[in-house]
C-alpha cells in the first residue's frame, strides 16, 4: 500500500487530468465500436469539504471521439469514447475504489474489461489518498473513502440519464489494496484500531504501517468515527478485495456479521505477499475465517502488478525520482498476464452472483 506522495505524484496527476485527447470526427468514425464510453462528474458528498472526482465507465451505443485514459510518461493509458450515448437496457454495476496513491482512472484497464463484458463502472478519487493528494493522516480515515463510494452511487442512481440503466440488483463493489479494505467495509467489515496500532506497533518497518509511521499516526487516537464505524451500504449485493490492506485489523465479530458473497485476490506466491495485505494463514487468515469467501492467488505476481502496464521508460524514471519500484514485475512474470487471470477471476466470481 505504498503511497504515490513524492515529488512524482503531482507529475502524474497533472499528466493524468490531462489525459484525454479529441481528434477528428472522421477518424472517430473510424474507431471499434467496443471502446467504452466514458464521462467524469463531480459527487456531492455531504462527508467532504468539496466535491469528489468521479468517473463512470460504460458500454456505448455509438461512436464519438477517441481519448486515452490515465496516460503519461510512466503509465500505459486506456482508450475510450468520450461521452457517448449509453447501450440501452440495465447493466449491472461495479463500484471501485483504488488503493493508497492511486486514482480512479489507473485501473482503466479492468475498467474497460468488464465494459467490454456488459458492465458499467463508477470509480472515485479519495481525497486525502489520491495520486498527488496522499497524506497518511487523512488516509486513514477509512470510513471517508467507504461513504465516497456511497455518495457516488447515490449520484449516479439518482441521475436521470444513468440511473435508468442500472440494474440495481447487481451493484458490487470492487477494491484493490488500501481500496480493498474500502471495499470490505461496504459490506459490514468494520476496523478495530487496537488491533491495527498491535500490528504496527510489533512491525512498524513492514509496508502499510511505515507509510502511517512517517506520517506520525497514532491508532489510539483516530477519531472512531472516521474509522472503526459500520458502514455498511446494503445496495452492494457483494464485494471483490484485491489484496486489501491491514485486514490483521478486522473486528472478529464483524465477520460473523457480514453476508453478501466476498472474492479476495491475492497476488503473488504465498512467501512474496506483504504481511499487511495476506489474506491466508500467514497474514490475517480472512480467506478462512470470513463466511461465503472465495479465495484466488494469481502468481507469479506481486502487488504493482494490479496497476497499468509502464511504459519502457517508466522504470528509469521511477528510479530517477526515488519512487517506489512499480514498474517491476517478479521474475516469471508479466504484467499483462497478471491481468487477464484477474479479469477471469473477478468475471468468474460476478458470473455467480
């Protein structure tokens, strides 16, 4: 769950905002109609100062211009339709919420996928947690980022253009990472901050709780309500969790509680996944104890691999800025692989639903 918070995140978020590019009609005319269509609003969330940046993705009745999604200098981007008309009938919905540093338009590549498949896609930027906007003493109100979730899908059913193709009895949300533990929440998990503050207190060096250290985080003292509170949204039918951070954290009882289905994803070999994000016998054991879970490794792999595919310069530049290694995949592996097991996995598991 490192966090994008450098000198390199306010490049990327400016590459980012930044991302779309129109060309001409006739070569719009010229584009595959499978391209997603694509369009960003503002969510009014009465939790937040401001409004949250929010981006919807969804499969598209006709054609309109090209625009390349989360493209720059380090990222390969995701080609869409800027604003089309929506295919008509109900889509079921996917809700996602990105990890520490991310952002809503860095997983353009799932995103388009399951477009690609019949499903519509609502993704938000957690303030607070954001590519550029990455602070350890705001991320860890996680019950923020739960109720950004809750705010853009009352957005968006509410819209009287979207909100009519949604099939509202297949709404789940999707996570990956610090967004894996948003994730889990949707669905009545809750954090006990006790045990957290245990866990970094006996490894503050491991990844996850050296990123709250340098912030100077006290567990003990995060107000409850920002972070161990249930905040459950009943609309989402089930969850997928993509190597969701400090589930080491979970309130047993919780657990006990929760009823939708739940997908954990963990990436890489059992002796590579970091401790703050194992979801097996050797971190949080969660894919035993958690009821209805199903469980799926994907390796060889590891954690960056859930992020766009680099660009060949990406790597150099990652280091030039002293970045964290993002653009390295573990030996065996391959990025875009990585991807496609992830894509079956999530589709296999919504299939069920």
């Amino acid at each position: 769950m490192p966090s994008f918070s450098r000198r390199f995140s306010s490049l990327l978020l400016g590459a980012l905002c930044a991302g779309s590019l129109a060309v001409s009609l006739s070569a719009a005319a010229q584009l595959p109609q499978a391209l997603p269509g694509y369009d960003r609003f503002d969510v009014q969330a009465t939790h937040r100062a401001w409004p949250v940046q929010g981006s919807i993705w969804y499969p598209a009745a006709n054609r309109t211009y090209r625009g390349m999604i989360g493209d720059n200098i380090v990222f390969k981007g995701t080609a869409v339709q800027m604003g089309p008309r929506i295919k008509a009938g109900r889509h079921p919905l996917i809700v996602l919420s990105h990890g520490s540093g991310g952002n809503m338009d860095g997983l353009g590549w799932l995103s388009s996928a399951l477009v690609e498949v019949g499903y519509m896609v609502l993704a938000v930027n957690h303030p607070g947690s954001t590519s550029g906007d990455s602070s350890p003493r705001r991320s860890v109100r996680l019950g923020q980022r739960v109720k950004d979730l809750s705010a853009a899908l009352d957005q968006v059913l509410a819209d009287p253009y979207f909100g009519q193709h949604v099939d509202r009895t297949r709404i789940v949300s999707l996570g990956f990472s610090l967004g894996g533990a948003t994730a889990l929440q949707s669905v009545g998990l809750r954090f006990d901050p006790v045990l957290i503050k245990a866990f970094c207190d006996e490894n503050p060096d491991r990844v996850g709780c050296d990123f709250y250290r340098k912030g100077g985080v006290d567990f003990s003292k995060v107000d409850p309500e920002q972070l161990e509170g249930d905040f459950k949204d009943p609309r989402f039918a089930a969850t997928v969790s993509v190597d969701p951070g400090f589930t080491v954290g979970l309130d047993p009882e919780s657990l006990k509680k929760v009823t939708a289905p739940v997908l954990l994803i963990s990436l890489g070999f059992q002796n590579d996944n970091w401790k703050a994000v194992d979801v097996t016998e050797e971190g949080s054991g969660l894919a035993h104890r958690l009821p209805k879970a199903k469980f799926v490794r994907i390796a060889p792999a590891n954690h960056f691999s859930f992020l766009a595919e680099c660009k060949p310069a990406g790597k150099a530049i990652l280091a030039e800025e002293g970045e964290d290694p993002i653009c390295d995949d573990p030996e065996g592996g391959e990025r875009g692989l990585a991807h496609q097991q992830t894509i079956n996995a999530v589709l296999g598991f919504l299939d069920q639903l």
